[in-house]
C-alpha cells in the first residue's frame, strides 16, 4: 500500500502540490499545532482554533496522502471528522492507505458510531 501511495505521489499527481506523510506523523503535527494555537488564542472556541489548523494543512496543498490512517480514541475520531470537512471545504483532496477497511476503522471505539459514518463518507469519496 504505501508502495502504491508513493507511485501515487510521484507519478499519478504531477500536477497537483501533494503533501505525502505517514499518518503517524501527521497526527502529531496535527496535536502540536492545535496545542500551539490554543496556546495562542486563549478562550477562542476550539472549532475557530481546528479551522485555523486546517488553514495552515491546506497551504499550498492540493492533495494530502496519509499513509497508514487510523483512529484510536475518540478525541482523534471527533478532531478527524471535522478536519476532514474543513479540508474538503479548502479544495483539499484526501488520500489515505489503512490497514483496515473504512468501515472497521476505530472498531469497537468509545461513541463509535456518532463518528464513522462521517468519518466513512469523507474516506469514500
């Protein structure tokens, strides 16, 4: 899969600025970014906090591959859903490899199913 993804990356989206990480790594930025801007903006609410982290996702990004995506706990399903949306509303086209079928990810999680179906369409399209 993450064979495929690079041959993606490279070949398949010469036109496009593409932004390829590991999920990993991604997920990391992700909660060190939002830390950072809740840091900066004291009581702003967190939905104005996401868009701005989704903001700076989209710069200069047409396509984000994120390898090997997964959701463990139900702070990274909620946080996902929404990002997912604010980058769809960005012109950010997402393209991920897992290891599950998008229809077993977060499996037996907390609240599971106020997130997958979203979480599913967002993945499918």
């Amino acid at each position: 899969k993450s064979t495929l993804m690079d041959l993606f990356c490279l070949f398949g989206a010469s036109k496009w600025r593409v932004r390829r990480q590991h999920f990993h790594e991604f997920s990391l930025w992700l909660h060190q970014t939002l830390h950072g801007q809740q840091r900066r903006s004291g009581d702003a609410p967190s939905k104005h906090i996401l868009a701005r982290v989704a903001d700076f996702a989209a710069e200069g990004t047409d396509i984000l591959c994120l390898d090997e995506f997964a959701v463990t706990n139900v702070a990274d399903a909620a946080i996902m859903v929404e990002l997912l949306r604010l980058l769809s509303e960005r012109h950010v086209a997402v393209v991920c490899t897992t290891n599950r079928p998008p229809d077993d990810l977060y499996k037996d999680g907390l609240h599971r199913e106020r997130y997958i179906p979203a979480l599913a369409s967002h993945l499918h399209r």
